[in-house]
C-alpha cells in the first residue's frame, strides 16, 4: 500500500491497498510539510523524508475498496510497524517515508 501524491490538485489517494506489506508515499514533492499539508486529516511531518499518517485516515479512506478480513490483516501490519518504532506513542498515526517519484 502506498499514498500517491498530486502536488498540482493538491490531493492525497491510497494505492493497492490489499498490499499490506510496504507502506510509502510516492511524490514529486520531497518537502515533509508539503506532502503532511496534503494528506491533511492529522498527518504530521517528522524528520528525514517521513510523514506520520493518521491511521484513522487510512482505513476510512479504502472502505468499500478491500476485502472483508483487510481490517484484521491491516491491524497485524500495524502490530509489525509498532514492533519497529514506525507507530506514534499515541498509536493513532503509521510512519511512512517519502519516495520521490
């Protein structure tokens, strides 16, 4: 799964959300504020190329697009991601690296 970037109509949208193990965002714009300013809805800039994306967000937006079980199979990418620091202390936001396309 990963979040495509359009910095021309300024709008965020998830791609190939079944695929549940690599999150990214892909963007011509490398600028944390300016992809976070984007994706809107809680995302907040954080160091080296990286965006925190609201969770919350995430799953509201693929509704109607996934199978029955992608919540199940989503929160045990989560689970992965907190093993891993990519989760936020308040576990409400995924870490995702910005991939300059």
């Amino acid at each position: 799964m990963f979040i495509s970037i359009d910095p021309e109509t300024k709008t965020a949208s998830i791609q190939e959300p079944e695929v549940l193990t690599a999150f990214h965002i892909e963007s011509p714009e490398h600028n944390e504020d300016a992809v976070a300013s984007i994706i809107g809805n809680g995302a907040e800039a954080a160091e080296d190329a990286h965006v925190w994306v609201s969770i919350e967000w995430i799953t509201r937006n693929v509704e109607g697009e996934v199978s029955s079980n992608w919540r199940e199979d989503f929160s045990g990418m989560v689970q992965y991601a907190t093993s891993k620091g990519w989760v936020n202390e308040s576990e409400t936001h995924l870490k995702a690296h910005i991939k300059v396309d």
